[in-house]
C-alpha cells in the first residue's frame, strides 16, 4: 500500500517536472519571434532616415544650383526652385545649408588661390595684406603687412615675428612685380611656425607621459624627456626643425643611462617615425605601443 503511494507521488512529481519544462521551453519562440520585429522597425527607420537624408541632399543641390546661376545671372533661379515648397518650414533651414555649403567651398577655393586677403588703403597709394596660418583646418593667428605701392614697392608695417626672416624673404623676392614672390615664402614660414607651435602645446597636454625640457620661440628646436615602462629608463628625445618652412623635425636624437637602447631596432623606428609624424600624434601611438609610460 505505502509502495504503491509513493509511486503514485513520484509518478506526479515527474508529470509536473515536465509540464514545467514544456512551459519554459514554449516561450523561446515568441522571444524569437519580438527580436525579428525589433530588427524591422530598426531598418524602417533607418531607412526613412536615409530617405530624409537624400531628398534633403537633393534639394540642397538643387538650391545650390541656383544660388551659383545667381551669382553671375540674376533672376534665373526661379525655374529651379519650383519644386521647393516655399512655405514649408524647411525650406529656410535648407536655404541655410545651401547658402553654408556655398561658403564653404568658396572659402576652400580662397586658399587654393593663396589664400590672401588685399585691402587698398590710402586712397590706393598702398595695400594692406593678410595672411592667414591654420592647422589641421583649424584657422589660428592672422599676420598684416602694409605695403607701400608708389613710388616702389616696400614693406612700411608689419605683425610678423621677429624671428621670421621678413628682411631676406622681401630681398629674395621679386615683390616690385609680383607680391606672390614674397607672400608665398612668407605664409610657408608661418604656417610651419603655427604648426610646429600647436604641436607643442598639444604635446605638453600629455601630462604623465611626457614632460617638454626645452623649447624656443621658433619652436625649432623641442626637447622631450619620456620613460621606458618595464625597466623605468628616462629618455631625453631631441628634435631639430632645421627647415623652418615645415613643421616637421630635420633631425631626432635619443639619449638614456641604456646606452643600447637608442640604437635598438624598435628606438630606430621611432626615430623614422618622428621625423615623418607630427610630435604629439607619434608620442600618442608610441603610449599606445606600451614604448613609453
């Protein structure tokens, strides 16, 4: 009698146990099933997204088309916005797009052309010129020159540096005939002074990995101290900017206690890298590398 209870209970706890696995199995589907669905209305959106994106595209384009026929025709625009929606409440964001990708690329094109912006000044008896340096597309510092015209052409007031040698360059040029002889030299010199300028101020943003020993006005010439991580080796790093007319080193010496260590395969990389990679960007993959703390 006691068997044959304890069968019967045994035998239900084993219909229960798998009446539980057959429920937990059952939901694995629907489960399934709302992951799909999340995944479609993932790419419908995206893809009305993308949809916006192109007719947006287009119709920048097409406005862009006409903003350009009006700078040399007025009037002839009016066939080309006929399928803008003039009082839509885009239609003055997109005009704005419009009118911005247009600056754009006529600033772009001022600086493939040089890049020089020429103002007349006394009654046109001179000129005042404006050079503009940028790195990495970001515009930095503007430089003025004011330069007589008549009776010859010389240079009267300036900004530049002093340690830019505007003296040799207006010498070497032939600024009696074509101004671009000296401003081209000129905004070389200052570019590569902005560039070499940045770089140090981004380098001594590396707190903890690097700390800069010296420097010049110039910022020709850069001394840097870094450490090995596994045997805790300082290094003194030495760049020359020999060529001023670049803002990358001419020349880059290690010294470490490890006297090995500059003359190892890997520390002979670094050298080369240096020398075709701007400082702070060379430094960063170097920590990166694990090469320095």
């Amino acid at each position: 009698m006691q068997a044959a209870t304890t069968k019967g209970v045994l035998s239900h706890l084993s219909r229960l146990e798998v009446e539980r696995r057959s429920r937990e199995s059952q939901p694995r589907q629907p489960s399934g099933v709302k992951e799909l669905k999340a995944k479609v209305e993932a790419l419908l959106t995206q893809r009305d997204r993308l949809r916006a994106e192109l007719e947006t595209h287009q119709n920048i384009k097409q406005l862009r088309v006409s903003m350009d026929k009006q700078c040399t025709k007025e009037g002839e625009d009016e066939e080309k916005q006929e399928g803008m929606d003039e009082d839509s409440e885009n239609s003055n964001l997109l005009r704005l797009m419009a009118r911005h990708t247009q600056l754009t690329d006529l600033l772009h094109s001022h600086h493939v052309i040089g890049g020089y912006n020429v103002v007349k000044i006394r009654q046109g008896k001179g000129v005042c010129v404006s050079v503009a340096t940028f790195y990495e597309g970001v515009y930095l510092d503007v430089y003025n020159l004011e330069i007589d015209m008549k009776p010859t052409v010389r240079i009267s007031r300036h900004n530049v540096p002093p340690f830019i040698p505007l003296n040799n360059l207006a010498e070497q040029s032939n600024m009696q005939t074509d101004l671009r002889t000296l401003l081209d030299p000129l905004s070389q010199h200052l570019n590569a002074f902005a560039g070499r300028q940045q770089q140090l101020k981004f380098v001594k943003e590396l707190q903890g990995s690097v700390e800069v020993m010296e420097s010049n006005m110039l910022c020709s010439l850069l001394v840097l101290k870094f450490t090995v991580p596994r045997e805790k080796t300082a290094v003194l790093c030495s760049l020359d900017y020999t060529d001023c007319t670049r803002s990358l080193p001419t020349r880059v010496h290690f010294e470490s206690d490890d006297e090995a260590l500059p003359e190892s395969p890997v520390w002979k990389k670094h050298r080369s890298f240096l020398m075709e990679t701007p400082v702070h960007k060379a430094l960063i993959t170097m920590r990166r590398m694990g090469n320095i703390v």
